[in-house]
C-alpha cells in the first residue's frame, strides 16, 4: 500500500515532535498511561484536520489545544470517585525533603491544580510559550493568563515551600 505526501509529512511530524508533545500530556494528565491515550487521540484528530491545518508552524498549538480539550471533556465525564466521609483522613507530617521527593512532591502538587492553571503553568514553564502564545491556546485573554499562572505560582509555592 502506498501512502500519500501528507501522511508522511504527518508521520515525520509525529516523529520529530511526539516526545515533547508526550511531556505535554503527561503534565497535563500527571499519569503516563493517561498521557499516551491523551496525545493518541490528539494526534487522531490532528489526522483527521490534516488537509486543514495551512499553517504547518501552528501544529504544535493545534495538537496543544486538542489535547487541553479533551483532557477536560474526559475530566468532566470522570464519574465522582472521592466520597464524603465522616473520618477524616490521617494528616501526613512533612519532613526535610530529598532531592527525588521535590520532584514528586511538584507532580503531585501540579495534579491538584485545577485543569486551566495547571494547562497554564505547563504550557508556560514547560513548553516554554509566552502568555500570548498560552491565551491562543487557551482560548483566553492574556491577562486571564497573568492572573491564572501568578495565582496557580502561589498555590505551587505554598504545597511545595515549609510553613514558616
């Protein structure tokens, strides 16, 4: 079976820009096999655009804003997985912190963020976008953006830094 110019260009795409694009999802998502499903639909539906999309230099944002959507169609679908109880959970004790906890402690702290800061904080401090560049993604204004990444910072810090 022969392919076609396209399916290769898509294909060289995938290759050349999959693993930054799979770090993107697994922010978003904060679990790896999640990330890969999350970027696989992303990809299916860049696919299907192909013939579409003009701008070839947009891909990366297409592909972006794909994935941001259907992480959040998929968060809204979740079904309700925590329920209230009458016991309150025992209260873990923060210790000094070693150099592969800090790590952990920022995946887990960026995975309760809510779904636009944590888009937010991941296109701006991972991929490098500027708040232009995050409110097309987006689809919000860059001032929205300002407030969203200043406010999701001072969640982070106050997760990640020792009360004082």
């Amino acid at each position: 079976m022969q392919t076609t110019s396209w399916e290769d260009e898509f294909r060289e795409y995938v290759l050349a820009r999959g693993p930054a694009l799979l770090r993107a999802a697994n922010q978003l998502t904060g679990h790896p096999l999640d990330a890969e499903d999350l970027l696989q639909n992303a990809l299916t539906k860049t696919y299907l655009a192909w013939d579409r999309i003009e701008d070839r230099g947009a891909l990366d944002g297409y592909v972006r804003r794909a994935m941001v959507n259907i992480n959040i169609s998929q968060w809204r679908r979740r079904k309700l997985e925590e329920y209230p109880s009458a016991d309150l959970p025992e209260t873990p004790t923060h210790e000094a912190v070693g150099g592969g906890e800090v790590h952990e402690q920022l995946e887990q702290a960026l995975e309760e963020l809510p779904e636009r800061m944590r888009a937010a904080i991941v296109l701006r401090y991972f991929e490098d976008m500027t708040e232009p560049e995050i409110a097309r993604t987006l689809g919000i204004s860059v001032g929205t953006v300002k407030s969203t990444v200043s406010r999701a910072m001072a969640k982070l810090r106050s997760a990640l830094l020792p009360s004082r």
